[in-house]
C-alpha cells in the first residue's frame, strides 16, 4: 500500500491505494480516502466524515491529530475581522494574568494551550453551544491574543477529551489548590452542595433523579467552596440517582488525598443522616447543617422549644447590641443526643422570614375566609429553621453560618449560567469531564473577580456588556483599541487592569 496525491483547485488530497493484479495486468485499487492533506510529513488529513485526522500508513490505523497541530486553512468564505470586539477578552485575560492563574492553566497537559484559553474566555462571555466558538473567536481580540487556538467544533471536542483525562485533571488540582493557598487563603472552612445538571443526551452516568421531588435525566455535580472567600475549592460528579448522603465520605477523603485538611464544613439538610455524622466525627470535622423538618428531632425541638423563643434574652445581636444584620432573629440553644453524637440545637425564628410566610399563607387563601385556629397553627412554624452543630457558637456566628448557605448556590448560578455549564450536549463522559473543568476554571476567575466587585456598583453582567463595547482595530503588525469611555476606565481601575494604545500581534507557532 501507498498514498497516492492529486491535485485539485490548487489542494493537494490524499488516497491510499494498493497494486492488484487482473487478468495479467496491475492496477491501482483504492482502499481507503484520506481527503484534504495538511501536513503530508505528520500524516494529517481533513475529509467531511472524519474532520482532522492523523492516518499511519506503516499501521492503516486512523486517530486524533496531534493537540499541538494547527491547520492553516480558514472556512469556506471567512476573512479575517478587521475591527473586533476588544474589552471583554482583554479585561478578562489581564486580570487572569495578574492574579496568577493563567500559571494554573499552564499546568494542564495539553499540546495546545492557547485552544484553551481562548475555549476558556468562549466560556465566560458566550451564551451558545461550543458549535458557534469558532464563528465568536474569528470576531474576537482572542483569536489575536492566542494565534495557534484551534476552536473548531472537532478540535473543541478533542481537547475537552483530553484535558478530561484523570491525569489531566489531577495536574490542573495539584497546581490551584496550591495557588489557592498562596494567592487567596489558605481556609479550611468550607460548603458542600450539589447541583443537578440535566443532560437529554444519555451517556452511562446520566440517570433518572428524583431530588427535592423534582425528576429529571441529569448528572450530580458536587461543589466544595471556600467560607470566607466562595472561591471553588474542588468538584467531582456523581450519576444522578445517587443520593447526597452517600457522596460525602467520598468527597471528604478526595479532599484529604489533594491535601486539603477540612477543619469545619457547612452542609446542605441533605447530608443530615447518621452516616454523614459519624463520617463527619471520625474525620473530627466540625460541621452546622440545618436540620430536616421530617426528622424527628426537630418535631421534639419545635414542640418543646418555640414556647418563649422570643423572649428579649433570645434575639440576636452583634457585638455593638445591634440587630444581626438588621434581621430580628431570635435563636435558643439546646444540647441534643443526636444518633449517638453530643449535639447542639439551634432553635431559630427569622420574624421577617415569618412575615413573608404569613404573607404567601393568606394570599393562597384570598378570599379572607382563614380559620383562625388553622391560621395560628400555621404561623407557629412559619419563619422557624432548627440548626444543628458539633460545638458552641456565638448567636450571630450560628447566623453567619447559616445564611451563607446561600453562597454556594451563588457559585452554582456562575457555573451554570456565566461558565457555560448548560446546555450539556456531550455525549463521552471523558469529554464531560473536560468540559466539566473549562467550568471550574471559568467560575473560580469569575468568582475571584465577583469577589472584587462587592463594594462597587457593578455586576458580572454589567461588566461583560459593557466592556464588550469596546472594539479594537485590527492591522497586519498591529491592534489599536478604540479610547475606553469612563465606564470601561472604572471597570479597568476596579480590577486593577491597564489598557495600552496598542497591542503588538503575535505570529501563530508553524
């Protein structure tokens, strides 16, 4: 066998052929076509069925092309943008750089880094499926910042495979955490939560869910974050019928083996079992959760606990005698025998909480007709949660730690709806796994610049608008940006990122 070439409207295509004999004469018998030659020295070719490929004539087998490989070829009709949308990628990779994580990125093994991180910056201000990446990068300074990125729809599916490998998301941990330890905070305080992330197309880890009562065809996602700064710490994924309770000895023994020694975790009603408390005291981890209304030492606590709860002594307060966070909370501490465990009961009532409750309870029965003793056995409970805890707290640190619950699922709204978590359209769990860790990435750098937003007027959607607006023009050695207006010049001095004149561009790597 041997690779014959033709060539055709100035293309050179491939074929493998081989000699046979009929009738006492040879001729040429085709066994195989490769399509269009890209690199005829590595063995790299194109065709419609296959995409880019690598062929090994010596084996005949077919495989992925190189993750370094580059074709240079560009779509039928395209030319290259002259004017392009400039600030949203140059804010983002500044910032990227100066807080340090690019360094992180830089340790996944992979042949072709700037894929990545243009792939990487497609995830945090696109909204459509990786089938329109490549139309976004054409359009983009990014395809000016990271020259060799390939993000056609093939190659994006290639390196999500290949950054999902166990290896590859083993390096890229190894490397954050200790960048989370150095650059952020080094707290062991941590939130776990799960997510469920629905997935039409089946691949063997996507199963049927009934979580909260709500069914779906979904994958769970697991999500340790840090107390104090909500940055992500670590993610694993589960099927999506296993339950919460179950995935906590594993996730808490996937952290200890990465080297982070939890020392107090704040959790989900969900891992409240008898199994995750004695996980949880084995590992002598110190935990609050909020208790299940079903169990029934929340029934023994409300039925013993609500009479006086409100008393002057019981409202919380900070350390000026102020109302905690301006909330009048009223909390009972209560030591319990929980499952074997010595525990500590947090009986707690928000009366604003109890407001908005009364309220929905009276607008569901608008006619005005509500039985009053039925009205009063309502309101006994409204505005009522029961915390439980392994130690002592402070009123307002029992408050703390209970409404920053609400933190993780923040986190999860960055993933799912600015780290192009969803729509899930993948359909090899390798390439999920992949696709799982552009997310991550996404979401610790838009976290960590959430993070450098509290006290300014501004949100992500805020920012990625407006610094979208300002383009760049774009000449053969060169990039001019357009003059930032007062917005984009805030939002540069928010996060500590310069804008120069111009940009020098960078030749692609042959």
């Amino acid at each position: 066998m041997h690779i014959a070439n033709n060539l055709r409207s100035g293309h050179l295509y491939a074929s493998v052929v081989t000699s046979v004999r009929e009738n006492g004469k040879v001729r040429k018998k085709l066994v195989r076509y490769l399509g269009r030659v890209l690199d005829a020295e590595r063995g790299i070719y194109q065709s419609k069925e296959r995409g880019v490929f690598s062929y090994d004539l010596k084996t005949d087998t077919i495989s992925s092309a190189p993750e370094d490989f580059v074709p240079n070829i560009r779509r039928k009709n395209a030319r290259e943008e002259l004017l392009v949308d400039f600030g949203d990628t140059h804010v983002f990779s500044e910032f990227l750089r100066k807080i340090g994580l690019d360094g992180v990125i830089r340790s996944i093994p992979y042949g072709n880094l700037d894929s990545i991180f243009g792939l990487l910056h497609y995830y945090m201000q696109a909204k459509e499926s990786n089938a329109h990446a490549e139309c976004w990068f054409d359009g983009n300074y990014a395809h000016i910042l990271y020259p060799n990125a390939n993000l056609s729809s093939q190659r994006i599916s290639d390196m999500l495979h290949a950054v999902g490998r166990e290896d590859s998301l083993r390096a890229f941990f190894k490397s954050y955490l200790e960048w989370l330890g150095t650059s952020v905070t080094r707290d062991a305080n941590i939130l776990i939560d799960s997510t469920g992330v629905p997935n039409s197309i089946r691949f063997p880890i996507t199963a049927v869910s009934n979580h909260n009562g709500q069914i779906s065809e979904e994958v769970r996602l697991i999500y340790v974050v840090q107390q104090g700064t909500r940055m992500p710490i670590y993610m694993r994924y589960v099927p999506g019928n296993v339950i919460d309770t179950t995935t906590l000895a594993t996730t808490i023994k996937e952290l200890k083996a990465m080297g982070v020694n939890t020392n107090f975790a704040i959790l989900d009603a969900g891992y409240v079992t008898a199994e995750c408390i004695e996980q949880l005291c084995e590992e002598k981890i110190s935990f609050i959760t909020c208790c299940p209304t079903n169990r029934k030492v929340y029934k023994d606590l409300i039925a013993k606990e609500l009479d006086g709860l409100e008393d002057a002594g019981n409202l919380a307060v900070d350390k000026e005698g102020r109302l905690f966070n301006g909330r009048q909370v009223y909390i009972k501490c209560v030591p319990v025998e929980y499952e074997g465990h010595h525990l500590y009961a947090y009986v707690c009532r928000d009366k604003g909480m109890q407001e908005v409750e009364r309220k929905k309870f009276l607008d569901k029965n608008a006619n005005g007709r509500v039985n009053a003793k039925k009205f009063h056995e309502e309101m006994r409970e409204h505005g009522v949660f029961v915390l439980l805890a392994t130690r002592r707290i402070q009123a307002e640190h029992v408050l703390s730690h209970y409404y920053v619950r609400q933190d993780i699922e923040q986190v999860f709204d960055i993933t799912k709806n600015y780290a192009s978590l969803l729509p899930l359209n993948v359909e090899k769990e390798e390439t999920f796994r992949g696709h799982l860790l552009m997310t991550f990435i996404a979401t610790a750098l838009l976290q960590r610049i959430q993070n450098e937003l509290k006290n300014s007027n501004f949100s992500l959607d805020r920012i990625l608008m407006r610094m979208r607006t300002q383009k760049a023009k774009v000449f053969e050695n060169v990039v001019i940006p357009g003059e930032p207006v007062k917005e984009h010049r805030q939002i540069y001095k928010l996060l500590g990122v310069k804008c120069a004149k111009e940009y020098v561009r960078k030749a692609p790597t042959a």
